[in-house]
C-alpha cells in the first residue's frame, strides 16, 4: 500500500510530528544541562534538540519541550529563577548516567545523586557542574523564546558561554580529541549513537 509522500501539517498530531522529527533529524547532540532553583535545588537533565546559535558571543541554543500534559520542565522554571545553567558533553563512559538523570523525579529531587555524580563549581557561578564530566560550558541566561502552552510545545534556551571546564585528557589547548571524549548522540526511541565510523570530504574553495 503506498503513502503520498507530501505531508500537511495541520493533518498531524505533535506525537507524530515528535516521531518524524526524532527520526530524520539525527543524529543530535545532547546538552546535558544543570541549573539551580531559587530554593537551592539543583536539576540536571538532558535535552537532545541543541546545538550551536553563535560563536562571537558564544551562545548554545537548546529546546526544552513542554511535557505531555503542557507542564514546563524544571530546567526552564529553574532558568527563569536563577538565569544560569552549565551545559555538559558527557561522552559513552557517563551514558549510563546521563539517560538516569532524564528520571521524571519531584521538584526539589537531585538528579546529581540520583545518578552517583559529583559536584563541583566553574567560576563564579552558583550552579554545579557534573565533576565526571570533561567538558562543562558554563552560561548565563540570553533569552527564552516560548513557542506556546500546549503539550511538546518548546522553550527555545539561548545560553551565553562565559566560563569552561575543559579536560586535559580531552581538550590539548587547539583541539578536542575524538577517541578521548567518546562523543554520543540521540536517534529515536530509546537508541543513542557512537561516533566511531566517519568518513571525510574536503570543503570546495
């Protein structure tokens, strides 16, 4: 049986939507993102829409989304209170880690000892980083654009990076090494992805 390949939006459900970009849209990297409440809590959690939105200033974009019933994510509640956060690249060996801090725990939970990891501080921030992790992007908040109310809608986070941690081990001063950091990134459902099979091409003049 086949299936008109043209798409209107306005047919589609956001599930379905959600599942279509998910899909096609991979492999994406993940932004694995701590901030603080007003209270003194602290939130770590993963957010796979994200990447890069400026380089001068430096500012990393990610999108979380409103959950299933259009409740906002403590990461964006906790964003508005205390307009920091610090954006972590875990690498394989904190997987395990990471996919435990996306756990759906109380308000005041913590995902840092939900998941056995370590705090520790970058600069004069007041939110902890991940001290396993080897790079840490630690910003302050540039803007929140919301796109709506209804379930799966998205907070757009724009972040300002003013200070990073970065490892020896991974980081020589010019460039990030491959094989050391063990990149990792989201396709759909429950799969991640190892970056181990590259091929190279040289860009045009």
């Amino acid at each position: 049986m086949s299936h008109d390949a043209t798409l209107q939006v306005a047919d589609l459900d956001a599930g379905l939507i959600y599942r279509l970009f998910s899909g096609a849209i991979a492999p994406r990297p993940i932004a694995w993102v701590s901030t603080l409440s007003s209270e003194g809590h602290a939130n770590l959690a993963p957010f796979s829409f994200f990447n890069v939105a400026s380089v001068a200033p430096p500012i990393l974009a990610f999108s979380p989304l409103l959950n299933g019933e259009g409740g906002t994510k403590d990461t964006v509640a906790n964003l508005r209170e205390v307009g920091e956060c610090i954006v972590h690249i875990g690498g394989e060996v904190l997987a395990e880690a990471l996919n435990t801090t996306s756990a759906s725990l109380p308000r005041d939970g913590d995902e840092f000892e939900h998941a056995g990891l370590t705090k520790a501080s970058l600069g004069d921030l007041r939110v902890p980083r991940i001290s396993e992790a080897p790079i840490a992007f630690g910003c302050r908040l540039h803007d929140i654009l919301t796109f709506g109310d209804q379930p799966l809608s998205g907070n757009l986070v724009l972040a300002e990076v003013t200070v990073i941690h970065a490892d020896p081990k991974v980081w020589d001063g010019r460039h990030v090494g491959r094989e050391a950091l063990a990149p990792i990134g989201r396709m759909a459902g429950s799969d991640y992805i190892r970056c181990t099979d590259l091929f190279a091409l040289e860009r045009p003049k």
